[in-house]
C-alpha cells in the first residue's frame, strides 16, 4: 500500500502502514443500528473508551442519522447532541475525534470544540461553504459519495469519479492541502444494494483515483439483502467487506463493531505485507 502522512493535530497518522480503524458513536435516538444506546453522555464516553480500549484510532460522532428515511434535524439541535461529548472526549480520553456532519456551521463549532477530522456525508456538495471551513483549520476531511435517488445516465464509477474531481476541485479552491483529503465510495448511499456490490467490485478503480480510502459498510443493507439477516446480524457479512476493502487498497475502516474489526484487520495487515 501508498504511505501517505496525515498531520492531525499534534499526532501523525501515516496510512498505507496498517489499517486504521473509525469506531463509530452515534449520539442520535434514531441511528439504523443503535439509535438511541448512546445519546446520553455518559453511556456515549463509555463506549467511546470502549472502543479506544479495543483498538480504535478515530471515534466517529455523529448527531444526525443519515439513515434512508431519517429526518432532518435543525443545526441547533445536532449542536446540543454533538458538542458536549466532543468537549468531553476531549477531556477524558487521549484519541482523535472526527465530527460526522454535512453542515459547515456544524463542523465549524465541533473544531473549535476539539474534533480533529471532518467526515462530510455528502462531499462538499451539500454546503458550499464545507471546503472553507476545512481549510481554515487545515484538518483532514473524509469526501464521501452521495447522490439523491439511485439513477445514474451511465458508468457508475464514472459519476462517482465526476463528484470526487469537483469535490477535490472545491476544496483546493478553498485553499485545503490535498494530502488531507481522503475519499468514501460511500456504500448505501444513493446506490441500490446490487449498486452497492458492483462498488464493492470495483473499488480498485476508486482506489486509482489517488487518494486515500475509508469504506464505511457496517451492518449495510448490502449485507442485510445477500444474507438476507436483519441488523442485529450481520457481524460476519461486515468483516468480509472489510477484509475484501483492505485487499483493495482501503486505508481506514469505519465500524461498529471495533474489537471485531481491528483483529481481523492486524491479520490482513500481516498477510497482505508478509510480515508482522
């Protein structure tokens, strides 16, 4: 794999080198997976150390669910959700934060809060203003694929490539480094799940493009609709996305189930170098 040095805030994080691994904490009451487990503070902080203690490098904070079907909350009120356990993480626990929002404000004050990352479910397409605030703090943004339905005039991955040209295009506008820069194929995401698989396939091509990857399949519908489990059970499905990701080049995975996962990944890390 391609080494490519992130500086986060006084940490270098160096991708290619192993597989990092985003435990994801959503503080929503409506989240598809577990919507509602983790949206106090306390409960959230212990499962934030959790999964630090189980090999997370970045824990992922979401307060709005992006799940299909979701409604939209108001930028107040993911504040009141998000920036208490950023302010907290902060205080209580040594890892790196990354602020899962499309919305510049948002971002904005979770930086200032102490978030170290920006995960921007929709590209820089949503909010224009998302690409200025990530240069201004010059910190590392995760670009992820998105689109409203599921119908695409042609190639695929060509209109992914197409959103990821002019995400990249804005944000070095704006004035961001482009080693900060990180790329999401963005799985159950204005794909159908057969659309999804094909990504899947094809994720080396994305992977060509030139920037780092981060594949987020946790507990996806794709997994649901070729094991046909609910939710609850699809552990064995997301751990063989994942190890198929790291064979294609992925660079960091958001999960779920973060013990489960960093394992997996140390011995695909081994195997795919030789060495350990």
């Amino acid at each position: 794999m391609q080494e490519r040095i992130l500086k986060v805030a006084d940490r270098t994080l160096v991708l290619g080198e192993r597989t990092l691994i985003m435990g994801i904490l959503n503080v929503t009451p409506d989240s598809f997976s577990d919507g509602g487990r983790f949206k106090e503070l306390d409960p959230g902080l212990e499962r934030a150390g959790q999964m630090i203690l189980e090999g997370a490098d970045i824990i992922d904070v979401g307060g709005e669910s992006t799940r299909p079907g979701h409604a939209p909350v108001s930028l107040e009120e993911e504040m009141a959700r998000t920036l208490p356990f950023i302010q907290a993480l902060g205080r209580r626990l040594d890892t790196l934060i990354s602020i899962d929002t499309y919305k510049s404000k948002m971002a904005k004050r979770a930086l200032e809060a102490g978030a170290h990352l920006i995960n921007d479910v929709w590209g820089f397409h949503r909010d224009p203003e998302m690409a200025r605030v990530a240069a201004a703090f010059q910190v590392p943004v995760v670009l992820m694929h998105n689109q409203e339905g599921t119908a695409y005039a042609g190639d695929i991955i060509e209109a992914m490539k197409k959103f990821f040209d002019e995400a990249v295009e804005a944000g070095l506008k704006a004035g961001m480094r482009e080693e900060n820069i990180i790329l999401d194929p963005g799985i159950g995401f204005g794909k159908t799940p057969r659309q999804n698989v094909l990504v899947m396939h094809r994720l080396a091509e994305i992977k060509a493009f030139g920037f780092p990857l981060l594949l987020g399949t946790s507990r996806k519908s794709m997994i649901g609709e070729i094991l046909k489990l609910p939710v609850s059970d699809r552990l064995e499905g997301t751990l063989a996305t994942n190890a198929f990701g790291i064979m294609t080049g992925c660079d960091i995975l958001r999960v779920h189930d973060v013990k489960e996962h960093y394992r997996m990944a140390r011995v695909m890390d081994a195997l795919m170098r030789g060495t350990f």
